[in-house]
C-alpha cells in the first residue's frame, strides 16, 4: 500500500478493513472488510451537524446514505485504501476514525485524513513519499 498521490476521485469507492464488531456484537475471526464509497463532505457535515458533531477538513467521509455498512468498534486507525486512478497501485487515504453507531441510516464513517496529514507523516518518521 502506497502513500496518496492525490489521484483519488471524491466521490471513489474505497475499501476499509479491520478486526472491530459486527454490529455491535462480538469480533470476528477474521479479518473483515467492506467496500463503501466515499462521501460529499459538504453532505457528512450537514448530517453530523444535526448531532453538534464538527467534520473537520482534516476528515474524510465514507458510507451510504441508507447505512449498513461501516467501520466499527475496534477497527479505530485501520486503514482505509482506494486505487490510483494514475498507477493502479492501492493506496492509504484514511484511518478509521469515529462515527454515530455503526451502519446507522445517515451516519457516514469518519476517517482521518492521510493526504492532509503526509507533511506530519513525513516529519515524524522522515519517510520520503
């Protein structure tokens, strides 16, 4: 899995993994994963308003409108990967971050962002991207 290379299209289908709850229920034996899209970040941020949850720019959306796909408890930092549109190599554009429930109806996953979060990334573990 690459860095981000900006490639990505806003509204890209994405895929997030990881070993949190299935509904709320007990942890899975293996590794899961789902394939959601990306969502309008205009649209998270009106949805999670209505709860006084801030979206920051700093934060990417991702799920359908109608739930029933999302990240979990115990799947926080996972990775969130899409192809490049440039090299068809996956790449890491988001951490699994919060949300309200999991694959509620009009709840999207949070994640954080990994393209607005290279320079940090770079200056911490001095990996060149």
């Amino acid at each position: 899995i690459c860095f981000p290379d900006g490639s990505h299209h806003p509204d890209a289908m994405v895929i997030v993994s990881g070993w949190g709850k299935q509904f709320l229920q007990k942890r899975p034996e293996a590794l899961m994963e789902i394939e959601i899209p990306l969502t309008d970040h205009a649209m998270c941020q009106e949805a999670y308003a209505r709860l006084q949850k801030k979206v920051t720019d700093d934060m990417i959306c991702a799920g359908e409108k109608e739930g029933g796909k999302d990240a979990c408890s115990g799947d926080s930092g996972g990775p969130m990967v899409t192809l490049s549109n440039q090299n068809n190599r996956w790449q890491l554009i988001g951490t699994v971050s919060w949300g309200d429930g999991c694959g509620q109806n009009d709840r999207y996953g949070v994640y954080s962002s990994v393209p607005k979060s290279l320079a940090w990334i770079k200056q911490v573990t001095g990996v060149e991207y």
